[in-house]
C-alpha cells in the first residue's frame, strides 16, 4: 500500500514532525485490521442501527450473552424512541468511552406533531428558530437538593425545516451530545407558545461515527457468528465491526518506539527519548494520542512542554493506559547509558549499594 493511502491513525504520517529516525525492531509488528479475531474482538466496535421501543440495557445484555464479553458499554443512553445509530464498545475499547463523549456535536431528525394546525405555526416556527439557537440552562435546582449538581448548557448549532404539513413537521438538529430532546417541546411551548410532542426521532451521528460508517443490523451479527461458529470464516465478523482506533482519528498523535511501549503501559512517563514523530500544533495541556509505528493506540496522554531542545526532561504525562501490559516484549535496560553500566558491574569498576543491617 502506497503511504499516502495508510488508514486511520497513520493518514499523513509524512507530514508529522520527525525528531529521530533510529529504533529497535520487534518481532510483535501488526495492523489494526490484520489482528487475530480472537484479538481483533476484544478491541472492537459496533455501530449498530437501533430498532424503536428497544431500551439501551437491553441491548447491552443481548450482546454480552451473544459474545460472551463481560465489559459492554453503550456511548450514549439512548431512550426507547429513538432509532438510528447505536455506538457499542467491547471489552478492553470500554477505555475509549471518555474519548468520543467530549466531541460535542450531536445529530438528529425529529418528527414533531402539534395538537392544532393553523397557518401561522410555519411563519413562527422560522421565525424562533433563531432564537432557540442561543445557550438554555437546564433548571434542575429544584430536584434533588442534597446531590452536588453542574449546570449544563443546550447548545443547538443548527436548526431547520424539511417538510411541514398540517399536524406534522420534520427537522434537523445539531446540539450538544448531553442535550435531552425532551426539553425540546418545553422551548416550543416558551418561545413559540404552542403544545407539540416529539412523535419520532433518528439520530444520524454520535460522536465521530456516523450512519455512513459500517452500519449494521441485529440479522448481520447472527449470520457471521453462524459463520465463524460452523465454518471458521472470519471475513464476515472482521466486516460488520471496527478496530477501536476509528474513535481515536480525531486527536493529536505522537508515535514512540516500539522499546517504550511496555514501559508507558506500566505506568512511565514519556521523554523526548522515546519519541519518533509528534504533531505540529499541540497546545499546553492539551490531550493527545500515543500509537506505536504500526498505527496502534497505546494510551491517552496529556503535552506539558516543548519537545526541541533537552531530552531528560518530562513532555508527555500518561493519562489512561489503552493497551494491556506485556502485550510487546520488555526492552527496559537495553540502551546506550544502560548496556554501559553493564560492563562497568561486570568489569568491577563500579559496585551495587549495600543495605544497612542495622
């Protein structure tokens, strides 16, 4: 494959700043999509198209009797009105659920139905559009008074019509993903003092994933586990669900060594050392992304410094680890400084403390 053309984490790889070209190779070297299915599952994502009148924690034991996985998480709780995408992480991809509920955009169509018709309703509705646009505070202070609460702001980003009958009136919506599409009706009734309900509503993207992306049903996942089951055909299952670094595309990257990989999972800080590539643009405190050269996600991190000019110094705090640990092999004490202490032991020029027993 052309490099031009790399999926996912490694699209324009080229363009990353380059701080050393020397690294150590491992025998452990594989792509997100070429993975075993045994490991290609655990680190997997579905998006899948949810039925109406279904609720989310129904869902959620479906498909761990299905794949038999103890860890299920849904992106988003989604009601039992609602249709559409249905964003589902398994196993060790549950740690990516923090990643995709800071995106913020949120997206929807909505089937309002109002108790009257009159001719006026379409002139107001174009009318307050605008003004629903602006930022609402959700009251909540009123209930549960001892629990300590955050006030949350709706955010709706665009508003409009696509058709509009007597009783009926389909939109779009792009809001905030903490939103509630029931507070919608009581906006209606404030701003533009008429009674409606939300009789349907399909949401078409959650987070980064949208309907476009590998969309899939219930039948889908029923056939392909026939197939792997009865036949050992892994193709089907490879096809329906995701790698989990499609919900990570959106971050600033850094790609390391494959000798610090272990060493980050365990908990270590990371150094200018340890790095090979990183982004152009990186602000102070800001979150980034730790992969490896193959393109596969190690951790979460957070950018403290500047990385040009010293190499002892600490430039990348790890926030969450991805990966398990010894998924690479253990390189530690394999460097230039280290190998030398080695021969400086065995040789007898330098000698190891002794313990007080005392």
């Amino acid at each position: 494959m052309e490099k031009k053309k790399w999926p996912l984490l490694l699209k324009n790889y080229l363009s990353m700043n380059l701080q050393k070209n020397f690294f150590l190779s491992v025998k452990r070297q594989v792509f997100p999509f070429s993975r075993n299915v045994i490991c290609y599952l655990k680190n997997s994502i579905l998006n899948i198209d949810k039925p109406n009148h279904l609720n989310f924690y129904e869902i959620i034991k479906w498909i761990e009797n299905f794949f038999n996985t103890p860890k299920v998480k849904i992106l988003r709780n989604l009601t039992a009105k609602f249709d559409g995408c249905c964003v589902i992480f398994l196993n060790n991809s549950v740690c990516i659920v923090d990643i995709q509920t800071k995106i913020e955009k949120r997206a929807s169509v909505n089937v309002f139905e109002f108790v009257y018709s009159t001719k006026s309703i379409k002139k107001n509705l174009l009318y307050n559009f605008q003004k629903i646009r602006n930022i609402f505070v959700k009251n909540i202070s009123n209930f549960l008074p001892g629990i300590k609460q955050k006030i949350k702001l709706d955010k709706f980003f665009s508003l409009s019509i696509k058709e509009f009958k007597k009783k009926k009136c389909i939109s779009s919506f792009i809001c905030n993903s903490h939103t509630c599409f029931k507070d919608l009706e009581i906006y209606f009734y404030s701003i533009c003092s008429f009674k409606c309900r939300i009789h349907e509503s399909r949401q078409i993207y959650s987070g980064y994933l949208s309907e476009n992306q590998n969309l899939t049903n219930f039948h889908d996942l029923i056939d392909s586990e026939w197939l792997y089951s009865s036949k050992k055909i892994d193709f089907y299952i490879k096809k329906i669900t995701m790698p989990m670094e499609v919900a990570a595309v959106s971050f600033r990257r850094v790609v390391i060594k494959f000798s610090s990989v272990n060493s980050i999972c365990y908990g270590a800080a990371l150094k200018t050392r340890g790095i090979i590539r990183t982004e152009d643009v990186i602000k102070k405190n800001q979150e980034i992304i730790i992969i490896t050269l193959k393109g596969e996600l190690v951790a979460l991190g957070i950018y403290i410094h500047g990385v040009k000019f010293s190499e002892t110094k600490i430039y990348f705090k790890v926030k969450k680890t991805i990966m398990r640990k010894n998924t690479y092999p253990k390189l530690w004490k394999m460097g230039i400084f280290s190998s030398k202490k080695k021969l400086l032991f065995s040789s007898g020029f330098l000698f190891k403390k002794k313990i007080n027993t005392f």
